[in-house]
C-alpha cells in the first residue's frame, strides 16, 4: 500500500538528529586516532568492534542480522508481505587507514536512524526495509575496493575476492572467518537476492553542495574508474659497488613511468583524475638498490571515450619507460561512467523538499557500493556537504543538521519504495 504524504511527513520528522549524531560518535571510538579521525580498516579488530556494536543495535530495534559469504551485513525490519522484495539503504563502516568520522559510516548510520524514525512514526511497510553494511569499500587493505557489493552483485568474482591478499599479509578469507567467530551465529544470506530498490546516503567528500549553499545532492551517477597494479621488476645489488650503468633499479623505473603517466592524463578540460596512492619498493634497505617496485593506479574521468582511450595507453607508456626493467601491468577493476535511476533522482528531490532541504544535482567522483546496485535494482544517492569538501582525510567534518537532513531524505526514499 503506497504510503500518504503525511505518513512520509512524520517519518522525516522522527528522525532524530542528537540520536544520529550520538551514532557518529559512538562510531568513531573504533580506531578513533591522535587527529580525530579514523583508522578502521576493513575486517581489522576496529571494523570487528564496529560490527558488533551494529549487531547490538540491529537486535535493540528487534531486526534480524544476516551475513552474506564475503561478509556483507543485512538488517532487516519485516514488511507486512514476507514475500515481498526489500527495499535497501546502506553504506560501508571500514574507513581508509587516514580516514575520518563520516565516508561510509554516515550511509550505515542513515540507515540505523531511519529505523528509529519508521518505529517511532508508527509506520509499517508493506516489503522489508534493510540496512547493508558492505565489507571493503575502501579497499586499502585489500584490494580491490567497492568489493563487497560488487561480490553480492557478481557471485563469479567471490573465490577471487576471498583470497585477496591484504597490505599485511593476512588473507581475506582468514579475517573474514575472524569476524563470523567474534560475532557469534548469524544467518547466512545468499549473495545477489533482489532488491526493489536501494538509496545510498554519503557526504559529498567534493565541495559542490558547500559552495553552493545546498543541503542535498541528488546523484545522478558515478564517473567511470580504471584500477591497476603495476610490478616493475629489477635486479638487487649493493648500492656502493655496483655501477650505475650496470644497474636494474627498478625504483628509477617506476618513478619514471609515474612522472610520464601523470604527463599523459594532463587535460585541459580538468575531467582526469589520476592518483599513484601507493609506491612500495623492495627490499626497501637505504644500501640495496631496488629490486621491485609495486604501484597502484587510481584512474577515473566521466567521460568513457576518453577514459577508454587514456586508460588503454598505460600499460604500453609503461613498457616504453621500463628501461632494463620488467614491467608487469595487471587491471584489477573496471567500471563505466554508471547514471542512477531517473525514478528514485525524483523521488530524492521530492523528499528533499519536504525536509525544506535545498537540494542541486550532482555527479558522484568518489565510488560508491550503489554503482554496483544500479545492476540489481532502481538505485540513487542522496549527498550532504562536507567542509571544505575534505574527505580520506582525518579532518573530514560535516554537521548534525546536515546529516540528519540526509538521514530525512532517506528514510522517506526507502520507506516510498517500501510502500
Ligand atoms: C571510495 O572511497 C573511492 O575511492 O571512491
Ligand atoms: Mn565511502
Ligand atoms: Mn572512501
């Protein structure tokens, strides 16, 4: 039964803005550092400790929690229909290892308050609503990232996915049967079940809203990203003996190929976004010359032509700078510039201006879980500002008001599509 305005009315208005904040900060106490951020790595004890305070708050709220097989978490509020497919919201609670209070926590939390709000409005859907924390969006630990929903959306990629390697060493099939023993029996949920509709709340982590004097983004999409391993391979030798000309360092190497491929993505139109976010040389000793270097690239534009055909020239302009060395260059992710669902982008500025929310329409650079969604389901994200627009930053900042009128806009999307 489709619900009345009034009825989405009194849901926006029982959410609680002091409660959703108390959230934040509860939140933040896992992995809290010096600088009043984050460091919650995926499946690490912090991210463990975060789920488990997400268990208890699902079971306060009377919900049942299920875990799917790379660790993604459904919280589930019964609809009248049992049969019926659910509506979702969600988000991720890892963080980058310099990361801050709201990236992913903000659109899990979102989610936690909008039950609040539906309990308290007294408002009963006809199909269940969830709340999906994914695992790995972040993808610094393990690579790569947005991994969880794009696992639940392609079952064929979850062997890979599980046996990522992560910085540390450990095995993300080993942290994640880590985390299913500390968090006691859960029900298991099969990976990609249908959804009816799913909307992601985030902070913008761009400057867009701020400057403009908005509270809401309504996304219409997000850039298209390429993500690649680079593996230079060199000769190790004794940095005081060994003549330069005589020299594989494969460090040389690969600082050339970032400076050239930094040159090549220079665009006058400002649409590339090209990012060598880690650099690890081996054996990393100060007196051997390096034998190995291994970087990531971080390459998106929205423009798909442009980015196919810039993305398309890495491998060989690092062939052509490899001098003595060996390069290896492996694409660990792909996606295409991905529009959200006209219909939901509607339903956004409607419930915007029902919370007296100004809201403009923006295009997503970051990533996002919901790119993956748009496969399963009608699917949107609703944005609020962030200061300065800071994000993957332990600065990152953005105000109770703005997110509870985030958590507003939500909460009346999924409860709309629940019916
Ligand atoms: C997500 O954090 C991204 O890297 O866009
Ligand atoms: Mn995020
Ligand atoms: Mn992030």
């Amino acid at each position: 039964m489709a619900l009345t305005e009034a009825d989405l009315a009194r849901i926006a208005a029982a959410v609680d803005e002091d409660r959703l904040w108390r959230m934040h900060m509860e939140m933040a106490k896992f992995g809290a550092t010096a600088k009043g951020g984050v460091c919650r790595e995926c499946l690490t004890d912090e991210d463990n400790q975060a789920r488990k305070l997400l268990i208890q708050w699902a079971h306060e709220l009377r919900c049942t929690v299920a875990v799917d097989a790379i660790g993604n978490m459904f919280i589930r509020r019964p609809g009248t229909d049992p049969d019926a497919v659910p509506v979702a919201t969600g988000s991720h609670l890892d963080s980058q290892p310099t990361g801050g209070k709201f990236d992913g926590a903000f659109g899990v939390l979102a989610g936690i308050e909008m039950l609040h709000a539906l309990d308290a409005a007294e408002i009963t859907t006809t199909r269940p609503v969830e709340v999906i924390n994914f695992t790995n969006e972040e993808g610094g630990r393990f690579q790569p990232g947005v991994m969880g929903s794009q696992v639940y959306t392609r079952p064929e990629e979850l062997e890979r996915m599980l046996s990522a390697v992560g910085a540390d060493g450990v095995i993300l099939r080993d942290a994640l049967a880590a985390f299913r023993a500390m968090a006691g029996p859960m029900e298991d949920r099969a990976l990609n079940l249908p959804y009816a509709g799913f909307v992601e709340a985030h902070i913008e982590q761009a400057p867009m809203l701020e400057e403009t004097g908005n509270t809401i983004g309504v996304v219409t999409g997000i850039q298209g990203s390429r993500k690649y391993q680079v593996t230079v391979t060199g000769e190790e030798a004794h940095s005081g003996t060994m003549p330069m000309r005589r020299r594989k360092d494969a460090v040389l190497a690969a600082s050339t190929m970032v400076v050239g491929l930094h040159r090549m993505m220079e665009d006058p139109a400002d649409l590339t976004r090209f990012n060598v976010g880690r650099f690890q040389a081996y054996p990393g000793a100060p007196s051997v010359v390096p034998g190995q270097v291994r970087f990531a690239i971080d390459f998106r534009c929205p423009d798909d032509a442009l980015r196919e055909g810039l993305g398309g020239q890495i491998a060989g302009l690092c062939q052509a700078l490899a001098g003595p060395c060996d390069v290896q260059v492996d694409e660990i992710q792909r996606s295409e510039t991905t529009p959200f669902d006209p219909g939901v982008m509607a339903m956004i500025r409607k419930a915007a201006s029902r919370a007296d929310a100004p809201s403009m329409d923006l295009l997503s650079g970051a990533g996002h879980d919901a790119r993956n969604m748009t496969k399963l389901c009608p699917t949107g994200m609703v944005f609020v500002p962030c200061k300065d627009g800071v994000s993957h930053n332990e600065a990152e900042s953005a105000t109770a008001a703005d997110l509870a009128a985030g958590a507003r806009v939500v909460a009346q999307v999924v409860a709309e599509m629940a019916g």
